[in-house]
C-alpha cells in the first residue's frame, strides 16, 4: 500500500468482503448493480468526515446506487476503487467518469475468465471425477473446492488492487493472469472436455460397449451440427423436444 | 404427511440454490451437478441425483450466465431433476429421460421468472428512487434485503410447484412405458454429450493449440473407457 493510501481497518474490510458476495441481491434493469454496489462499498463511506449519516455520507451514498454494470466478481475491483477515490474526497465528475469507464472492462474480462472458462473448467473436472467413479460427496466437493478457490481469490484481488490504486486501477486490469489466463484455462477445458466427456457418458450408458461406440458418434455429429447451427438452434430446447418425444412415445407404445 | 408437505424440504433446498444463480453468494452450489445431488442425498439416493446432475450438467455447459441475457435456471431445474429421477425405480422405463426433460423445462421456466424478477425489483428501486437519490442506508439496505428474499421466496416456489406437476405425472406416463430404460438412456446422452461437446467447442476453437489439447484429452479418456 502506498504511504498516501486512506487506512481501511480490518473489520471494514471484512464487512465490504462478505457485502461483495450478495452484490446481485438487488439486480434489475433500472439500475443493474448500482444499488448492490452502494451496499457493498457502504461500510467504507461510515469513516467519511459527519459518519454515518452524514453530509458526505449521504452524497456518496446516492452516488455509488446509480446505474453499474460489471462482471459481478470482478465488481470488487471498483468496489475497492471507489471506496478509496470516496474517502480521499475525488471529485463526483471523476467519480462518474470512472464507474462509466470501467463497466465494460470489467465485464468482458470477468465473462471471458469467468463464465467462459473457469467455470466450465471446473464443471469438467467434476464431470470428469464422476466418469472416473468418485462418490457423490468427492464429486461435489472437488467441483465446489476448485471452482470457489478461484471464485474468492478473483473477488479478494480485485478488493485489494482497486483499494490499492483507487481510480487508476485500470493497468491492474492488464495483469498477466486477466490477459494470458483465459487462454490457459480453454487449453486446460480442452483437455478435461476430451477425457471427462466419454468417461461421464459412459458412467451414465453402461458398459455395453458397441452401444457407447454408437453413442459417442452420434454425439460428435451432433456436436458438429450444432455447432453449424449456433444462433439459430439451442442444444436444451432440442433436447426439450426430443425428449418428450421420446418418452410420449414410451409410455403410448 | 401430505403430499404437499412433503415437498416442502425440496421446496426449501431449492429456494436456497436458487438464491446462489444471482443473488448470493454465487458459489455454483446452483450449478446441477452439486443441486442434483443434493436434491438425490435429501431423498436417501445420492448416487441417482449425481447421475440426474452430470447429465443436466451436460445441458449446462450450454447456457453459461453471460451479462444481463436471460438464461436458463439452474438450481431449480438441479433440485427437481435429481428428486425425480432419485424418486423413481432405477429400472423404470425412461426414468431418466423423463427427469431430465422435466427439468430442462423448470430450468426453462424458472428463467423466466428471473426476468420478471428483475422488473420487480426495478419497480421498487423506482418507487424508491427519492430515498436513494438522498443516501439512504437504509433505502439501500432495504432494497437489497427485498431483492434477496424475493428471490429466495420465487426458487421455493418454483421449485415446489414443479415437483407438484412432475411428481404425478412423471409417475402416470412411467407407469405405461414400455421402451427399456437402457435405449432411452442412449438416446438422452446422445443429446447430452452433442449439446456439450458443441458449447465446449465453441468456448475453445478461438484458442490456439487448443484443439491438440482437446485430442489428447480425448485419447485418453476413450483409453480409461476401454481399460474399464
């Protein structure tokens, strides 16, 4: 932390930390994560000269509650920014211009680590451990241990690092593990797709064997098709239809 | 017991996992292969919600919760899945198929009432939009709280509605089905395992080497189903 950084004591920073977890609470279309934004950085804006309830208190608060958008773990990073810039008394424009700023930024750095990677990442390795025969409880916990590893790591950083540079966080959001990660992490979704995918369907098929050969074709040219045909058609809603097809059929015959 | 209340601690599960799609803390306790198994494990048959959770996981890895999209709901659609098929007879016709299907469709659903979620709370941030606009703490905290409970109060509620319909009507189409539960079973991961080898396709193909990953990786988990 730098010699002019406002101190932020620890059961501050745990109240934001746990705040951060329920930023979504109160997602809508009016506002996005402006009010759970406001919620999380709250505990911060008590130390600004008045207290709670106070002049600047007040007037921080109102702002942080405008509209926000964000990855919603990578939000701790303006959370942790826009404590910072409340209590060294930045300006409201500057304020405005960087939650205006860093919206996108920090929401298609999260998707594409996060929501395009990590996650099914982590949902391979589980599915992976299920093939390979793990118990129920091994399975949940490897899925939930791995991915949450990582889950409160990125939103403890993102507090840390935008606490630590206030507004001028952005070249944080260049670092290696958000430039180079997501390109890591497909490599390794990669690798657990191919070993994970005909262990779990062979797990759930059974051990006729000439049945799983024809299975796992039907379903790479399933896939191919699928593939072709992305935007127009989803893999759920035909499976939807199938489906009931399917088991219409089973119950008439 | 009745009927009705029987559902409840399902109902109370699938308020709780609900929750973890958005709202809080979003630690993929959502996601169906942990929903389904717990829903299995409250039932007695953990091993069957595992097996209703890695398929509808499958189906998951299709429709991950990028921005402000409408997707499909998971932890509903896991809890419901994985007490159905956990509540049939393994050798039952179509058991699995079935609970699939009706939890794709909850997942479906429940998507829906997200969205008419959001417009909710947006009504209320807007009726309490002088008191924010004046920070408010406790206008804050309030929508926070409400949104919160809103969406714990709409996960139980699907939940038990759906397992309401399906239970009995899962059990009456089952009951008249005669296709082996083996073939049904091909035909349902047939579809599984296209729906996710084309969602992990797409998540990858832009990344170089990742193809020769996907390769490898293949190799060797045909290798493991072969030396099993």
């Amino acid at each position: 932390m730098t010699a002019g950084t406002p101190h932020l004591p620890f059961a501050t920073r745990a109240a934001i930390f746990a705040r951060l977890f329920a930023v979504q609470g109160s997602w809508n279309y009016e506002t996005l994560l402006g009010n759970g934004i406001a919620f999380a950085v709250e505990p911060a804006l008590r130390l600004l000269p008045g207290g709670k309830g106070g002049a600047a208190y007040r007037a921080a608060l109102a702002r942080q509650g405008g509209y926000f958008n964000a990855h919603p773990y990578l939000a701790s990073v303006a959370v942790g920014a826009l404590a910072r810039a409340e209590l060294e008394g930045e300006a409201p424009e500057r304020i405005e211009r960087f939650r205006t700023a860093c919206s996108g930024p920090l929401g298609s750095v999260g998707d594409r680590l996060i929501w395009a990677g990590w996650l099914p990442a982590c949902a391979l390795l589980g599915l992976l451990a299920f093939g390979l025969g793990v118990s129920s409880a091994g399975v949940v916990l490897l899925f939930l241990g791995s991915y949450n590893a990582g889950h409160a790591a990125l939103r403890a950083w993102g507090m840390r690092v935008g606490f630590r540079d206030g507004l001028r966080v952005a070249p944080a959001l260049g670092a290696p593990f958000l430039r180079r990660g997501p390109s890591h992490v497909a490599r390794a979704t990669a690798c657990l797709a191919g070993a994970a995918l005909p262990l779990a369907l062979h797990a759930v098929a059974g051990p006729a064997l000439g049945t799983f050969t024809l299975l796992l074709a039907a379903a790479a040219l399933g896939a191919a098709a699928l593939t072709r045909l992305h935007g127009r058609v989803e893999g759920w809603s035909l499976a939807v239809v199938g489906l009931a097809a399917f088991i219409l059929f089973a119950a008439v015959r | 017991m009745t009927f009705a209340a029987e559902l409840l601690p399902l109902a109370l599960l699938g308020a709780l996992l609900g929750l973890d799609v958005v709202s809080f803390p979003q630690a993929m306790v959502s996601r169906p292969l942990v929903s389904a198994t717990l829903a299995g494990a409250l039932v007695g048959q953990p091993g069957q919600g595992l097996i209703a959770g890695a398929v509808l996981e499958l189906f998951a890895l299709d429709t991950l919760p990028f921005g402000a999209s409408r997707y499909p709901e998971w932890g509903t659609a896991g809890v419901v899945g994985g007490a159905l098929f956990a509540l049939q007879h393994d050798d039952s016709a179509a058991a699995l198929p079935a609970a699939v299907c009706a939890a794709l469709l909850v997942a479906w659903g429940a998507g829906w009432t997200m969205v008419a979620l959001r417009r909710l709370i947006g009504r209320w941030a807007h009726g309490m939009r002088d008191a924010l606009a004046q920070g408010s703490a406790s206008a804050v905290t309030a929508l926070q709280l409400r949104g919160l409970t809103a969406d714990f109060v709409r996960g139980g509620a699907v939940t038990w509605l759906s397992l309401a319909v399906f239970l009995p009507l899962e059990r009456a189409l089952l009951s008249g089905a005669t296709a082996g539960a083996a073939p049904s079973r091909v035909f349902l991961l047939a579809l599984a395992g296209a729906t996710a080898g084309s969602a992990i396709w797409r998540v990858i193909h832009t990344t170089k080497g990742a193809r020769w990953f996907l390769a490898g990786g293949l190799a060797a988990g045909g290798g493991l189903v072969l030396a099993q």
